[in-house]
C-alpha cells in the first residue's frame, strides 16, 4: 500500500470518528440540560407546597370547622331553652296541683256550712230549753243528753262552739247586743251570752252575741254632778 492510500484511510477514519463525538457530546449536553430543568421543577414544586399548604390548610380546616362548631352550639343553646321550659311547666303543674288539691279540702270543709248554719237554731232552743228546766227535772237529763249529742254531731262536721264565759269581748267572734255595769267583772269583758257563736273548720259560721261589762257603776254622787 502506498502512501497515498494510507492518508486515505486515515482521512476516513477520521470522519468517521469526529460525527460520532460530536453525536455523544450533544447528546450529554441534552442530558444535562434536562436533569437540570427537572430539578428546577422540583425545586419549585416544593417551595410552592410549602408556600400553599399551610394557609390552604388552615382554609380547609376553618371551612371544615365552622359550620359544625355554631350547628352544635345551636343544638346545644335550643336543648338548654327547652330543658328550661319542661322545668317551668313542671313547677306550674305542680303548683296547679297543690292549689286545686287545698281548693278541694276547702271546699269539703265549707260545703256543709249552709246546712250547719240552718239547723243552728235547734241546737239554741235545746240550750234554751235546758236553763229554762230544774235540774231536779226528770225531762232536764233528756233534754241534756240530746244537747250534748247534738253538740257533739256538729263538732264531728267541724264546727265548734265559741267559748264566751270570762272573755274579753272580740268583735272578730262576738256581737255585743248591749253594755252593762258590773262591780264583778272587768269593763270589756263578756258579761253573759244572749245566743251562742261558732266557727267550722276555723272560720267563723257565727258571731256569739253577748253582753258586754261596762266596768262598775259610777257612784250616785258623781251621777248628780
């Protein structure tokens, strides 16, 4: 082979190998440029989360949050409002209870008052009949006993005789029909009792008309002055 032919081959190979440098340097760079274009992307994925994900995280949350928090405190304000009524209505039943129940027992007591009050002129002529009779009598122990049994019957109904003998005169039980001197009892006090006075079940049925004492009689020479 002549010299000519060598520089031939040398000048072949030559190209041949200059396209394939050129083909792999080009194809580094492009390598390169697009790891570095990803890691620029990731870099700015990243520093978006983080600039993003906390306040869109504390959106979401409130978002989240608010609209359970005030249903709940509705719920919870509407059950107060309505544990407050069931107690009042309670107490106002009870109370309607307790004041019908007492209105009853009132009623009970005072309903025979009309009929006791009618037959009281019977048990005043027994009275009557009795002082007007010797105690010597035979007729004075009948007469007694029915009084007493009579007394006694209405005391069941609950009424009760007002007591008079020895008391100071109360306008609230007692209607004095006249005043008179009396050296023995004190002025103010019952002297005797025209018709007897009573009460049912605590109330009075009856004023006890009575004489009342004026205290002692002035002497006769303050008369004449």
């Amino acid at each position: 082979m002549d010299n000519n032919e060598k520089e031939d081959k040398k000048d072949s190979s030559a190209q041949e190998t200059a396209p394939g440098q050129a083909g792999e340097s080009a194809t580094a760079e492009n390598g390169g440029a697009e790891a570095a274009a990803s890691a620029q992307a990731g870099n700015d994925a990243a520093a978006g989360e983080q600039a993003g994900g906390p306040a869109e995280d504390g959106n979401a949350g409130a978002a989240d949050a608010d609209p359970r928090d005030a249903e709940i405190a509705a719920l919870k304000k509407s059950l107060k409002e309505a544990e407050d009524r069931v107690l009042r209505a309670r107490a106002d039943f009870d109370n309607y209870r307790k004041r019908s129940i007492r209105e009853r027992e009132e009623f009970a007591k005072m309903a025979a008052g009309d009929v006791i009050k009618a037959i009281l002129p019977t048990a005043d002529n027994l009275a009557r009949a009795l002082a007007a009779i010797p105690e010597d009598n035979p007729l004075a122990k009948g007469v007694k006993l029915s009084y007493d049994s009579f007394v006694a019957a209405l005391g069941d109904n609950g009424a009760q005789k007002i007591e008079t003998a020895g008391k100071t005169f109360d306008p609230n039980l007692h209607e004095a029909l006249a005043q008179m001197p009396s050296d023995t009892v004190p002025a103010g006090d019952v002297i005797e009792e025209f018709r007897a006075g009573w009460t049912l079940n605590g109330r009075l049925l009856r004023a006890a008309q009575v004489v009342v004492s004026s205290g002692p009689a002035p002497a006769d020479g303050a008369d004449a002055k």
